[in-house]
C-alpha cells in the first residue's frame, strides 16, 4: 500500500515511520530540505518538495492523509489537494480540526468526487512505539479502504482502532476525548498541589505517584506520566505555569452548553487553564510538564520573583 503524509511534525514524521515500519510505502511532503535527511534510514519513505511532485508519485486511486494543525493550515491544504486529486483518490484529515470543518469539507470533496476521512488521533510523541488511538468518521466504504492504515497505527492490529460514523464523528469524538483528558490531568495537578501544599508532612511525590500506578483505581497512562515528571524533584522549578489550551477544551464546552449537557469537571479545567495564564502555582507547574511528556507541547519559561521571565 501507498500513501501520500502532509505534515511531517511531531506526530506526522512519527506516523510516516510506524506505518514505513509496517510495511506502507510513504510519500511525504516538506518545504524543509533537511526533512530527507531525518529519513534517510527509512527505505519506505520518500521526501518531495512539492505538491505536484506527492500526487504524481501515488499511484491511483491515491490516498493522502494530512497532519497539520488545524484552522487556516488545515483548509489551505485541502483547497490544494481538492485542485489536484480526482475522482475516487481520498483525503484523510489527521489533525485536530472541528467536527463541523471536517463537516464542511467531507462535502466539499464529495462534489469533486473525493473521498474524506476525518481522523482523530490520540498517542502524541509516544505512538511511533505505543501506536495511536484513532477515531475516524466518515463513509463506511472509505474507512473499510484504509483499514491497513489504521491497523498499522493502532497499538495492535485489531485494538485501539474505531469507525465512528458518518463524516464529522471522528473530530467530534477527538474533541471530547480531550476534554476528558482536560479533567483527568487538573484531577491529578489538584491533588498532587495539595500533597505538596502539606510541607509539614514532608510527602514524597514522587513515591506516592509511582505506588499509586499500581493497584490502585486512579491508575492511568496519565498518571504514568506525571509520576514520571514527579522522580525529578528540580524539573517543578524549571518551567513556569502558564498552560495553554489546543482549542479542543473549548469545542468541548462549547458543545455541552449548545446540547444542553452538564459537563462541569470538563469546564472547570478549562477554565482553570485560561486562570493559570496568570498565575504560579504548583499544579499548573505539574501540567505543563505532563502535557510535554505526552505531546512534545512546549515547555513555558520560568518567570523570576517580580513575575517577569526568569
């Protein structure tokens, strides 16, 4: 199988390398002339440099998937893909986009004959060796068609790996999956903060974290982390406490206020979020660093006493 990879980032140069892995020949696309060169042990990845030269390679009925953020990277990309595919080749669209843009361009495409597939995924700078979560929507007959791309991604073929519905279920379904995240990590910052609130007590974080992996109901991958983050005492000092937002939180409350949902905990971390763009506290501290162990999100600077950066 072949496929075309717009945007080789994070997770893009990743997913090129877990699907080349599993046998899918990549054709990737980069404005970058060093991009080639960080691939050069990967025999099943090629690297153009323009567009025209991606369509041209595949053979068709091509498939291309996209990884690139969402919003105005998102919608130009499809803009070109839509002038130069044809009828019956497939775009899939990776990255974190709304549910009702992915709507939106699931018909576009259609009028010109082309297949979409919106795809969320889940995995972040872990799933080259973990695999990724996905969640795609779309017509049934086009996620059948790729099913060796999301048997190849998934941490096993026949796990992590899930058809959600018409097109737009896939994003929608992303989205809420990060707002769940959004509430689980302010759980874990919120208690961890009060454990080291309690100095008296000289608590160690970092053990308690590690123990509470095992056995217990809080267990998670997140927790992983953050007892990961927690074995280096130091790193709390080294980072500031602004935490920002992917856009995702507020799709999800956003969405459970227009339906009517009670989603309070979603909410309330989102809320918690925009609160620590101007504080500095411990469990904001705890955050940011988690959120750069799963997803490779830049570390915020540490900011001196006055509150200037350090």
């Amino acid at each position: 199988m072949q496929i075309g990879l717009i945007g080789l980032g994070r997770m893009g140069g990743n997913m090129a390398r877990r699907m080349a892995r599993h046998g899918i020949t990549v054709a990737g696309f980069s404005l970058d002339p060093a991009a080639a060169a960080s691939f050069a042990d990967e025999p099943r990845i090629r690297i153009l440099g323009k567009l025209d030269a991606l369509v041209a390679t595949l053979p068709a009925p091509r498939i291309v998937w996209l990884m690139v953020p969402a919003g105005s990277a998102t919608e130009e990309n499809i803009t070109a893909l839509a002038q130069r595919l044809s009828p019956g080749d497939l775009v899939i669209d990776g990255g974190n986009a709304f549910y009702r843009d992915s709507q939106r361009r699931a018909t576009l495409l259609a009028q010109r004959g082309i297949g979409f597939l919106d795809a969320g995924v889940s995995g972040g700078v872990w799933g080259l060796e973990e695999g990724y979560g996905l969640m795609v929507g779309g017509e049934r007959a086009q996620f059948e068609r790729a099913l060796p791309l999301w048997r190849a991604l998934a941490p096993a073929p026949d796990k992590g790996w899930v058809y959600c519905g018409p097109p737009g279920a896939g994003h929608f379904t992303k989205m809420v999956h990060n707002g769940i995240e959004y509430g689980m990590m302010q759980a874990y910052a919120e208690g961890f903060a009060l454990l080291a609130a309690r100095k008296d007590l000289e608590l160690p974080l970092g053990a308690i974290a590690e123990a509470w992996r095992h056995g217990t109901v809080v267990r998670s991958w997140l927790l992983d982390l953050t007892a990961g983050v927690l074995q280096d005492p130091q790193a709390l000092g080294r980072v500031g406490a602004r935490i920002a937002d992917s856009g995702e939180g507020r799709w999800t409350a956003t969405e459970a206020i227009d339906l009517g949902v009670p989603a309070p905990v979603i909410s309330a971390a989102l809320m918690a979020r925009f609160a620590s763009q101007g504080a500095d506290d411990f469990g904001a501290r705890l955050l940011a660093l988690v959120r750069n162990a799963f997803g490779g999100h830049p570390l915020p600077p540490p900011k001196d006493p006055v509150g200037g950066p350090a």
